[in-house]
C-alpha cells in the first residue's frame, strides 16, 4: 500500500506499520467530498491506539448531519483540526434531529483550528417561530459536544447558526476558548454558547455577538467558570431559563468575570419560569463586569414568560441564593438599572450588590438610574448606583 494512502481517508489497518507512533488524517482538498469519506477518516483517527489528528484543510466543504462518534482508542485527545470552512446544507428535512456537527461519547478531545462553521440559518430563520410558540421544534444546533470529557475547543469560528452556535451537554471538565460568534442581532434562539447538565467547563477570551444570549447556562449546570468574554449584540448572560421541565437538576457554582457587554438586550440575567417544579440555583458571582447601553444590567426574572408562550399563574419554585454582583460598571440603555423580582413564595436569600455604579444612556429624560425589588434579601455596600432598593 502506497504509504500517502495512510494519510487519506482509504486508510486500513494495514497502514499500522508504516505510521507507528502517530496517525494524521487528511480529508482532501476539493471543494465539496462525500460525507462518507469524511466519517471514514474519522472512524480510523478513533480507532488509532496512537497518537491521531484528523485534519480538514483550507477549503469550503458542504456537508450535512455527522456525528463523530466515540468512543475512541487514543491513549492522549483525539486532535480535529478544522482549517476549512465547513457549510450547513440549508435543506431542514435532512436533518434527523436538531444538531449538525456532534461530538459525542469521547474522553480527550482537542477541536482547533482556526476554522469556521457556517450554519447558513440566514436561509431557514424564516421557519423559526419560537418567539411566538414556546413548544416550538428548534432549528438544528451547529456543534454540539454530547458526553465528552477532557474537552477543549479553541480558536474556532462559528457563524450564521441555525439555532444555537454551541452547546454542550453532559460535559465534564470542558474548556472553550479563543473563539469568534456571529450572527444577525435579530436572528432568532441563536445563542452563541449554551451549557446545560455539565461539570467543571470553562470559557474564556471569546466575541460573542449574535441575536440570543450570548451564553446561556441550564440546568444541572455546575462549577462553571466564564471570564474575558465580550459579549453584543444578543441578550447578555444568562442563568436559565429554569423550571420550565420537570426534575430539573440545580444549578450550583457560576463564576461570571472580567466581561463586557455592549448593546444587549439584558446584562447578567437569572431566570426562572413561573409555576415551576421545585429546584435551586445557588453560589452564583458575577464580578468586574463593564456594562455599555445595556438594556437591563441587572435583573433576576422569576416571572419569566416569553411573547407567545402559555405561562402558568402559580409563583416559580426555583428557589435562587448566595448570589452575588461586585464591581459592576458602565452605562444603561433603560431607567431600571437593577431589577430582582423574585418568587413570592421562595423568596431570593442573600443577594448581595457591592461596588455598583451604572449611568444612564438612553434617549428618554430621566433624572437618574432606579432600582427595584420584590421578594428578596439583599444586601449592598461600597458604591450604590443606582441608589439599593429596600
């Protein structure tokens, strides 16, 4: 067998002894290949017992739904190094569920590159309804990591997704960093990273400008760490939405520093859905945050109930505590700088603002900033602006 066949997407077992400590997989340079040659490649990268790096060059290459499927022999992380742009195909019906890129059941994981995915949902927005219907079939996620371990995505580009950018679900000591988001502020359930039923993830040094949260964290999130983030246009940070399912697991250790956000509709958000089964998000910080012409800077909505949806009437049975926001700074699009309207049947315990300070930038004629509270225990120090409602 010609040894440059073991670089290319024919490789075979017999390969073994010619690359004996190191697999390295080209998939070709044309411009569109076959899927199926695409998921060989990667069949052998995972099977390799060595060292093995699955690399999509420079190019555009169109392909539908994959799953890269563990898991895998590698003793050290799988390496997929993406150099190509890599387009959604724009036909929903050949999507068997709502996900494009899956990378799913695999411990050591490396996604790099320097790449993008271009989901192409500039074609298909028009078929998103969720605004309107709360029960509504979401549109296919662009990469999602299902039940990885030992994950790390980097230098990555994602833009134009159908619905959400990222997501992450089952995850376990993940880090995500070095990436680039985009899509159309008015782009709808576009959330650029979303985090739900995961352990130890971190994201860092990454612009997120797209039409939904920015990065949004559900449930059964814990010990999640976001810093370096710049965040706009989009919806702002947000814990939830909570409560909306039944036997949603609690939401516990979210660390939110050294951010921006520019031009959002909300900034550091917790919400909950009203009438929710019992759960809990606690041990949450939001810390050294630069607001500008932010629509809501500070808000806890346990009223929350989007345009549209069938929203109970019973009080949420989230029960939100140990929640704290220091040295948040910068500008509000809106008179209500800070707004925390808690259950009325589990009110917010220990809430605590320390060293706020937010002015004013909207068209309207007000004298200053005002806060609002209903349904919580809170504490402030150092610098109160707006002046702590009480």
């Amino acid at each position: 067998m010609d040894k440059e066949m073991c670089h290319g997407v024919k490789f075979s077992p017999s390969c073994q002894g010619k690359i004996p400590n190191e697999l390295n997989i080209n998939v070709g340079s044309d411009e569109y290949f076959a899927l199926q040659a695409f998921m060989k490649a990667w069949v052998a990268a995972c099977h390799w017992r060595g060292k093995a790096r699955l690399l999509i060059p420079q190019g555009i290459f169109l392909i539908g739904q994959v799953t890269f499927q563990g898991p895998c022999n590698s003793p050290t992380p799988i390496i997929v190094q993406v150099a190509a742009t890599l387009k959604a195909v724009t036909d929903i019906s050949e999507f068997a569920s709502p996900e494009w890129v899956t990378f799913e059941d695999i411990n050591g994981l490396i996604v790099t590159g320097g790449g993008t995915f271009d989901g192409q949902g500039d074609v298909v927005w028009k078929y998103n309804d969720c605004r309107r219907n709360s029960n509504c079939q979401l549109l296919p996620t662009s990469i999602k990591f299902n039940s990885i371990t030992n994950g790390n995505l980097r230098g990555i580009n994602s833009v134009n997704a159908k619905s959400f950018h990222i997501a992450m679900n089952r995850c376990q000591n993940f880090r995500a960093f070095g990436l680039h988001i985009t899509a159309p502020e008015d782009s709808p359930n576009t959330d650029g990273i979303h985090i739900s039923s995961s352990n130890f993830v971190k994201v860092s040094k990454s612009i997120i400008s797209t039409g939904d949260d920015c990065i949004s964290i559900g449930q059964g999130s814990t010990n999640i760490s976001i810093n370096k983030v710049t965040c706009g246009p989009g919806h702002g940070i947000s814990i939830g939405s909570l409560g909306k399912y039944p036997d949603e697991k609690d939401v516990i250790g979210i660390i939110v520093k050294n951010s921006t956000l520019m031009n959002t509709d909300n900034g550091l958000r917790i919400k909950t859905w009203p009438g929710s089964p019992p759960s809990q998000a606690s041990g949450i910080l939001f810390q050294d945050i630069i607001m500008k012409n932010v629509k809501n800077p500070i808000i806890i909505d346990q009223l929350y109930c989007p345009s549209g949806s069938s929203c109970r009437t019973q009080p949420s049975r989230v029960r939100i505590s140990n929640i704290h926001y220091r040295n948040i700074r910068g500008t509000s699009s809106s008179p209500l700088g800070v707004n925390l309207m808690c259950s009325p049947q589990f009110p917010c315990q220990n809430v605590e603002l320390f060293d706020i300070n937010l002015r004013y930038s909207g068209k309207r004629r007000v004298s200053a900033l005002t806060s609002s509270c209903s349904n919580v225990k809170a504490g402030f120090g150092g610098v109160q602006i707006p002046p702590p409602c009480r």
